[in-house]
C-alpha cells in the first residue's frame, strides 16, 4: 500500500503525539502541519525535515490537501476544523479527546464523519495498550467473578482532561454499558485552568452503569492516592477478586482464586507508540470499507460522563442520563444539614412529643 500523505492541526502535546506517529509510520507521509505560534512551526520544521508549516488549518488544507487529517487542537475548535478537514480528499481523520465542548458537538462531529464515509480514530491510549487491554480480557472473562465497582484516583489531574480517558476505561471494562446517573461533587478555590478549561481543584464522582456497575472518580491538585504506587491508581474489585493498576504502568496486581496470594503482572509490549497504533489501525478500515465506530462512540459516552459530572456540581443535583432528557431542579434555598426552622421541626414530630 502506498504510503497516505498525513498533517496535524495543533502542534501542542496531542499534535506531537500525532506528529511522532506518523513521522514513524512507514504507511504515512507527513507533510504539513499547523499552529497559530510561529515559535512552535520553527520548532516542528527542525524536528520534522521537510515538512511545510501553516498559521492556519485553511493555509494548511490550501497548499497540503491530505488523505489523512489528525485534529489536535483545543476542543471548542474540532468541530469547525473537522468540517473543513471533510471538504477534502480524505480517506481517514484522527479527532482528539476530548471530542468536542459538549456531547452535543462530539456527536456531530461523529454523524458528519459517517456521513462521509470514512474511518475515525479518538486516540484513546489505554485502548491500545497491553497491560489496561489484559485487564480487561481478565475482567471479562470473569477472572475477578463479576464486576461491581471501579474506583479510580487521579491524583494532579481533573475530569476533563485525564477524566475522560480514564472514564472511557470505565465504561469499557465494564462492557460499554448505558450510564443511568453521574453525582460530583467539585471543589474550586484554586481556579485551577488546564488545556483551556477552567476545571476544578478537586472533585468527587460516583457513576451508575445500567449493568449495575458503580465508577468512583476521585480527582485533584493535592490528592494523596491509597494505591500501591501513590499516584494515578485503578482498582477494580468483583466478586471473587481485584484488580488494581497505575494508569500508564505497564504492569497490574490481580488477586483472584487462580492468584489467591496476589500476584503482579506485566504483558509484553510492543515498540510502536500508542498514536501509532491508533492511526495504522486506520488502514484495514480504509483498504476494506468497513468503519469500526466504536472507539469514538464510547469516546462521546465518556465525554457526556464528564459533562454530567460538570453538570451535577454546578446545580447540586444527581444528573440522569441521557443528558438530552435531563430537566435541571428548580432553585431553592434547601440546605442539607441545616437545622428546620421551629414551626417546622414541630409538624415533624410524632404526635405527644413536647419540650
């Protein structure tokens, strides 16, 4: 197959990530990239020969019309770039996570790339990774009996930003599930800003899957992880056992009636970066014309997770979903923990009772 010619829009971390892929690839051809600084177009141009850099997507997608397009740019402009992408030649677009603002605009960007008819990757990392992919396989063949709850820790991170990819595994490993209701709390005294959202300094959020299975993510600036490694922890627990890991470790602890002292683990990975794989899983999709949607579609699942966890903070309410039902609470001034006012602590009382 002859190599596809590739540009990024978005030289920041998740361009960076695209641009390393498919500047290893032997099945693509980068040549071009954009993004508004001229400092980081100087810097792609020594890092990556040849290539030709743009200011803007539109100079880019003028004099470099691609087959393949990677969207890495700030999430409220995908929508609008993965549009013009669209317009051209293409034969396969890669959209970073998350998708867009809302689920609103992540399920448009979805519908108008179907509409086109060709294949999308959402680089979720943990989906192509070995040590979260035999996590799973254990988990869904019953390995820790059957899965009740996932608690994750996510200590200097927030929803949004580490959230959603951490939610996505939720949601896979748990058998990509319907959500029924998502509660969050969310502290924000440090007007804490990361990739362009204001998110908060820490926060708490319980998910309720329709399987049954209950998510627990725990964020923030300060917080102190209880895992075994200290830092970003998942542990899964089931009927017959756990599983605990570290986010982008390469290994797992699994205590289970076939490894009843506990035993840590680490598959055999593989050289090719995790953007890499995304991207080249692209090609069979793109030789065959069989599209395999389901990556970004739990991709937009998690992204309505993260927006009804958003959501349930700001109003103070438990969030049902889908969200396109939710009817937010009318304002009141009820507030629990408060003592009732005498009157009617008094109506409240069994008949006979007295001071």
């Amino acid at each position: 197959m002859k190599p596809l010619t590739a540009c990024v829009i978005g030289g920041g971390a998740g361009g960076r990530l695209s641009l390393d892929a498919l500047a290893r690839s032997p099945f693509f051809r980068l040549v071009g990239a954009a993004d508004l600084r001229a400092d980081a177009r100087a810097e792609l141009e020594c890092r990556y020969p040849g290539i030709r850099t743009f200011a803007t997507h539109h100079e880019l997608f003028a004099a470099c019309p691609s087959e393949v397009v990677c969207v890495s740019t700030w999430a409220p402009s995908h929508a609008t770039i993965t549009t013009d992408a669209l317009a051209l030649p293409l034969k396969a677009i890669l959209v970073e996570k998350p998708l867009g603002e809302d689920a609103v605009a992540g399920r448009g960007i979805i519908e108008r790339v179907r509409a086109r008819g060709i294949p999308l990757a959402v680089p979720h990392g943990l989906m192509v990774k070995r040590c979260p992919l035999e996590v799973i396989a254990r988990v869904r063949e019953g390995d820790i009996g059957e899965l009740r709850l996932v608690e994750i820790q996510s200590p200097r991170w927030d929803i949004m930003s580490a959230g959603i990819h951490w939610l996505h595994f939720l949601l896979n490993v748990a058998g990509n599930p319907a959500a029924e209701s998502v509660l969050c709390a969310c502290d924000h005294s440090t007007r804490t800003q990361r990739d362009g959202f204001q998110v908060e300094t820490a926060s708490i959020t319980q998910i309720d899957l329709a399987n049954g299975v209950r998510g627990i993510l725990i964020t923030g600036d300060h917080l102190r992880s209880n895992g075994e490694r200290g830092d970003t922890t998942f542990r899964l627990v089931g009927t017959r056992g756990q599983i605990e890991f570290w986010g982008w470790a390469g290994d797992y602890r699994i205590i289970a009636p076939a490894h009843s002292g506990g035993a840590v683990l680490t598959p055999v990975e593989e050289e090719r970066t995790l953007h890499q794989r995304h991207l080249e899983a692209l090609l069979p999709q793109v030789e065959s014309g069989i599209h395999d949607y389901s990556l970004a579609t739990s991709s937009l699942a998690a992204l309505e997770l993260v927006e009804a966890a958003y959501l349930s903070a700001r109003l103070r309410c438990q969030v049902r979903l889908p969200l396109a039902n939710f009817i937010a609470p009318e304002e009141h001034a009820w507030d629990p923990g408060r003592p009732l006012p005498a009157p009617a602590v008094a109506a409240t009382l069994p008949a006979g009772c007295g001071t």
